[in-house]
C-alpha cells in the first residue's frame, strides 16, 4: 500500500515462492536499501531469465514482481532506448503507484546516459492518451529526480526538456501536473530565472493547469 510496507518486505522470501528456480539467488535480496533491492531482483531476472525476465513478471500479480521486470528492462544490455521505452510502457502504465516508479527509476541511467535522446523519444508520450504514460515522460526527465542521480545538462540548461513539458502544461490529470510542477521545481534550484520566464510565457496563460503548476514550480525561489 505504500513505501513503507514495500520497505519491510522480505523479498528473499517472495523470489523463492515467485520464481523457485531462481531460490539459490533470493538471499542477495536481503541487503541493501528499497531501490538496491529492486534493481538487484531485476538483474537476477535477467541474468537468470535473459529476455524472458519482463515477459514473466509483467503478469504477476505482486507489484514488486512486476517491478522487478520493469528492473530487467534497464539491467539487460544492448538495448537501444528506444526499444527499452517499448518494452517498460506496460509498466509505466501500471495499476499499481510503486510499478510505475520502478519503470522511470529502471530506465533512469539510460536516461541520464542520453538525455537529449531520451527527451526526443519521450516527446511523443507527452501526448498519450494515458495520463500514466504522459506522468512517465515527466518523471524520467526530471533534472534532480527522486532516488536517482541527476541529469547535469537539465539542471543547468533546462529548455532542452521543453519538448516533454511544454505539451503537459494543459494536461487536465493532477497526476501528470505534479510531475511537472516536480520537474520545475528540480529546475528551480540551478536555473532559476529560467523557471520564472517559462511560467510567465506558458504557464499562466489559458491554462488553470498551467497556474497550479506554476504555484507548485515556484514554492522554493518564489515569484519573480
């Protein structure tokens, strides 16, 4: 139900029941932090699995399988990103919040990798029907992220994240309006006239999602 719950779980013991053929690797589950543990159980899905780890978790019916096969996806290598963001879209887009997490934190290091290509792939799900694919584009871009590492060309020039955020100004889900007032307030901090001007150009006009985000945006440097 929430991190705190996903904190505790003893994933060692989920590993075996989930996958018993891969119980001699479940102990290297029981250490490390909440996100550490994550990526180690996608790792051990793909070394383990090869290409089959997402295709055998993204049916499961625990989130934190799922997320492992979303894990999987940025652990295999030799993927472009392209084909990564094709095959981590059913996982972006799932029922469950902490999925949807571990999707955009899976892809993370790709992103952070090639930021201006993962910007030019992402700008087209700026425009997906589902607010959870449009929340992805967002989150995955976002120059400070949230138990990530940053993405230094966005902290320091972030008009080359316009292409995911500009169309999501309008965006009528709550959900996707809190990314992006996240994604702007992450900007705030290293670049923040710019925050101030975009507001003031496309953030306030027409919009009232525009000017919640905006409201949001500005909570650490303040108006101009």
């Amino acid at each position: 139900m929430n991190h705190m719950e996903q904190i505790a779980l003893d994933m060692d013991a989920l590993m075996r029941f989930a996958f018993p053929r891969l119980a001699a690797d479940a102990p290297r589950l029981a250490t490390g932090g909440l996100v550490t543990r994550m990526r180690t159980g996608g790792r051990i899905l793909h070394e383990r699995l090869g290409d089959d780890a997402w295709r055998s978790a993204v049916g499961s019916s625990s989130d934190t399988v799922r997320g492992w096969g979303a894990m999987a996806i940025g652990a295999a290598p030799n993927i472009a990103l392209a084909n990564r963001l094709a095959l981590v879209r059913p996982f972006a887009d799932d029922e469950h919040f902490a999925v949807r997490e571990w999707a955009w934190l899976a892809l993370r290091p790709h992103v952070t990798a090639d930021p201006l290509g993962a910007i030019a792939a992402l700008s087209s799900w700026a425009y997906d029907p589902a607010p959870n694919v449009r929340r992805f584009a967002s989150e995955g871009t976002r120059p400070r992220g949230v138990w990530s590492t940053h993405i230094p060309l966005l902290k320091h020039e972030p008009h080359w994240g316009l292409p995911v955020i500009e169309p999501l100004f309008a965006d009528p889900a709550r959900y996707v309006q809190t990314s992006v007032s996240n994604w702007l307030n992450d900007a705030s901090r290293t670049s923040p006239e710019w925050v101030r001007e975009t507001c003031a150009r496309i953030g306030y006009l027409g919009s009232p999602h525009g000017a919640r985000i905006c409201a949001r945006a500005l909570r650490t440097i303040g108006p101009a």
